[in-house]
C-alpha cells in the first residue's frame, strides 16, 4: 500500500467537474508546457548573434540564468497555490506572463532589458510543466497516466534536441526575434482553449486558506542565491579557462547566503499551520528518496544535452544546427524509455526495478563516454547517447507517477512541483562542476593537443565523473525506496 502524508491542516483541492473534449484540452495544455521547454534550449544556438547586435558579452550566460533562476524559484510556489486555488487560474497566469514575456525579448534593445523579460518569461514558465503535470493526474483515469508520461517524455525530448536546432534555424533565416515571437500565436491559442475548456474549481469558501507569505519570500532568496552562485562559478573567459574558483567571494558568498536562508526556510516551515513546501512529506521514504533521484538524474541528463552538441561542434567542426541533429540519439532512447516506463508503471503499480534497470543504464552509458576521442567511430557514440537516454527517459515518466500516487490528492500540485524542481537544481549544480571540468581540461590539453582533442578529452571526463557519478546516486537512492506496489488511484 502507498503511504499518503498529509498535515491536518491542510485544505482538500478545489474540486473540478469532468470535462469533454479532454484531448483538445490535454493538447492545449502540453502545448504550454512543450513552449515552456523549448524555451530553455531554443536561445543557446542564437545567443552569439543576440549579443553581437545588443552588446554585453560579460552578460552571456544570464540570458540563460535569468529564464532558469525565475522559473526555478517559482515551480513549488504554484504548485502550493493550485493545490488551494486549482490549476486552471494559475495556468492562465503563468501562460499570460510567458507570452507577455516572450513579446518583451523580442522588443529588447539591450542586453539589460532582454535580461528582465527572460525573467518575466520564467515567471511564467515556472507554471507551465508541473502543473501541466499535475492536472494530468487530476483529470486523468490512472490507466491513461502511462500515456500522458510517455508523451511528456517526447516533448521533453523534443525541446532538449529541437530547440538548439530551431533556434539556429529561425536565427539564421528569419532574425533572432523571431524564436521568441513564434510563441505568440501558438500561445494565444493554448491560452483560449485553456480559458474555454479547464474546468473551473469549486473551492469551498468556509475553509480558511492560509498563505505561507514568509516561505515564500526566504525560499526566494534562498533559491536565487543558489543559483546566482552556480552561475557565476560557470562563467569562462573567451579562452575557455574559468573566471572564478569555488572560493572567490562572487560564488562563495551567494552558496553561502543559500545555505543560511535554506536553514532559516526550514524554520519558517516548521511552525506555519499551512506551509509552502510541507516538511511532512519527506518523512515517507519513498517521496525522499524520489525526489533524491530526481536531483541527480540530471547530472547526466543535463551535461549529455549540453556538452555533447559543444564536442560536435568543437571536434568534428560541424555546425551549431548539425550538433543538435546528431545527438538525436539519445532523444530516441528517451522518448522509448519514457513511453515503455510509463505504461509498465500504471499497468503493474510496481516502479522500483525498472528505474534501477535505467539507472544501470545511465551509468553505462555515462562510463563508456570515458572512452571517447576524437576518432571514436560515430556508432559507437550513438550506442552511448543511446543508453543514456534510455535511462534517462523512465526516470522523467516514472518517478513523476511514482511520486504522484505516494502523497495524498491535495498534495500532487506541490508534489509535482517539487520533483521538477530538484531535477532543475540538480541540473544546475551538475552544469556547474562540469563547466569547471571541462574548463579545466581545455586549459591543460589545448595548447599541446589542439583544440579537437582538448574537446574530446574535456567532454569524456565531464559525462564520465559527472554524470556517472549522479547515475550511481540515482541508482543507490532507487535502491533504498521501498520495494511495494503503489496504491493505484482510479
């Protein structure tokens, strides 16, 4: 049986009447949320020619950070307020500020001001995946929940590989204003089938909802510090060696203004009646050791997808639209995997062995990438991208299912939320230590070996000590969940 953690006070979800036209509006609501992925690939392959007509190359990388820090931050915060309020008015804001975002980059004059509409963007995002997410599971017949996984599954694979691809080709064609402004029609149409098809939450006015305010704001903070850290550890000179180490005051200060305000957070937590992330959940071990997985199944996920376009480009010296195209393997084993393990899951209520069988995987993959030069043969390199995709693709579909059935129904907004959160996080702090990496080793091996070789080798130790390394953890964490059927909900 499934252990579902509750607080006594906790509010029950606004209750929503059934809905025809569930596909249309299934559709409608992916579709916000494939936007919202697209988004944070799509500018990398145009961020060179962004900044050679705005200026600002000290500013490069926060284009990036600015989307992921505000949408990062604010993914546990809507969870909690659908889980009171329901999905379909927090979906409509976060749809509305995406696109009044995406109008904003594209009317930007300088990097400042493309900055603070990425932002604003985020802000929006920060809605779109986990509460697409979990108005799935609100809507959905449990036996369907495999199918909506696998989808999502593809349409993370899609943005991961198409949005370098797309972005290169709009750029080059149509200008780069044009990868934000392609959002607009699409989105206003998500936005009217949103408006007309959500069901509309029945909230029961007699219970008092209680807004953890103060959470709110530390847990901010917190998360912005951390990522603002990571961030500027990140950074490299035009060389490609690092501008900052882990002890300059510039990452140093942030991570450890995290860390106290992450502590002060806990205490804010522990006394609201009503928190913004119920610290009661993490004593089911499942939900922990979960969430755990989560966090380092993006050390693979995240410095595959990033640093095997870079090795393309840098080794082979193809360009930034054929990088992306090359790595479709791996996008491939991540849709089959997400797809499979979505209907094994719902069909036998069991997850643990068929994540640890991808954990297997990832880690596999993640070593053999130890091997990798510059003449290694492209089908060996597409048979590596190949298994970590496959282990990479359960994990997206299963532990959100998992996760899902673990915790109470007035949980899954919060809960869903939180998943995707730590595997952004976890993300974040493997682009990090892999950045530092790879610096590392294109500063010791380019000058004697070349450039093509000094990418090779940079890339090679990256997926082999960090990405292995979070696939060990992820597999040992799966290792200690429990081992008992879920509780399947119909």
């Amino acid at each position: 049986m499934s252990t579902q953690t509750s607080t006594p006070t906790a509010a029950a979800p606004p209750a929503a009447a059934p809905v025809k036209g569930i596909g249309l509006l299934l559709v409608a609501v992916f579709g916000g949320m494939f936007l919202a992925l697209l988004d944070t690939t799509i500018v990398g392959t145009a961020l060179p020619r962004i900044v050679g007509e705005l200026g600002g190359v000290s500013l490069y990388t926060w284009t990036v950070t600015a989307y992921l820090l505000s949408s990062t931050v604010m993914v546990p915060i809507y969870g909690r307020l659908s889980d009171v309020y329901g999905r379909k008015p927090l979906l409509i804001t976060g749809l509305s500020l995406f696109l009044l975002g995406s109008a904003l980059c594209a009317m930007a004059q300088d990097m400042g001001f493309l900055i603070a509409a990425r932002a604003v963007q985020g802000l929006g995002a920060g809605a779109l995946i986990p509460l697409s997410l979990a108005l799935g599971a609100d809507l959905l017949p449990v036996e369907r929940l495999g199918k909506m996984q696998g989808a999502v599954g593809v349409l993370m694979g899609l943005s991961m590989i198409g949005g370098p691809y797309l972005g290169g080709v709009l750029t080059d064609n149509a200008g780069w204003h044009w990868i934000f402004l392609i959002n607009l029609p699409l989105g206003a149409v998500i936005l009217a089938v949103m408006v007309w098809k959500l069901p509309r939450p029945v909230r029961d006015r007699s219970v008092k909802v209680r807004i953890d305010y103060p959470g709110i704001a530390v847990f901010t903070l917190a998360v912005s510090a951390l990522l603002i850290g990571l961030t500027q550890k990140s950074a490299t000179e035009s060389g490609g060696a690092a501008l900052r180490a882990w002890t300059d005051v510039q990452v140093a200060g942030p991570l450890a203004l995290s860390v106290v305000l992450l502590v002060v957070f806990v205490l804010i937590e522990r006394k609201v009646a009503e928190p913004l992330i119920p610290l009661g959940l993490f004593r089911d071990r499942a939900y922990t050791t979960l969430n755990l997985a989560s966090f380092f199944t993006a050390f693979a996920m995240m410095t595959a997808t990033v640093f095997l376009p870079r090795f393309f480009q840098g080794a082979h010296g193809v360009s930034a639209t054929d990088s992306g195209l090359r790595i479709y393997p791996m996008m491939i084993g991540m849709t089959l995997g997400s797809m499979l393990a979505g209907t094994l899951i719902t069909r036998s209520g069991r997850y643990r062995g068929l994540l640890l069988a991808s954990a297997a995987a990832m880690t596999a993959g993640s070593v053999l990438f130890g091997l990798l030069t510059v003449d290694t043969p492209s089908w060996q390199i597409a048979v590596w991208m190949g298994l970590i995709g496959l282990g990479v693709g359960p994990m997206l579909s299963g532990l959100t299912i998992a996760v899902q059935q673990t915790v109470a129904p007035q949980h899954i907004g919060i809960a869903t939320g939180k998943l995707s959160f730590f595997r952004q996080i976890g993300g974040s702090v493997a682009l990090a230590v892999a950045g530092t990496l790879f610096s590392e080793e294109m500063v010791a091996e380019a000058p004697a070996h070349g450039v093509a070789s000094a990418t090779s080798t940079g890339t090679g130790t990256i997926l082999l000590w960090v990405g292995t390394v979070g696939a060990v953890i992820t597999f040992l964490a799966l290792l200690a969940a429990p081992s008992r059927k879920l509780a399947l909900r119909r």
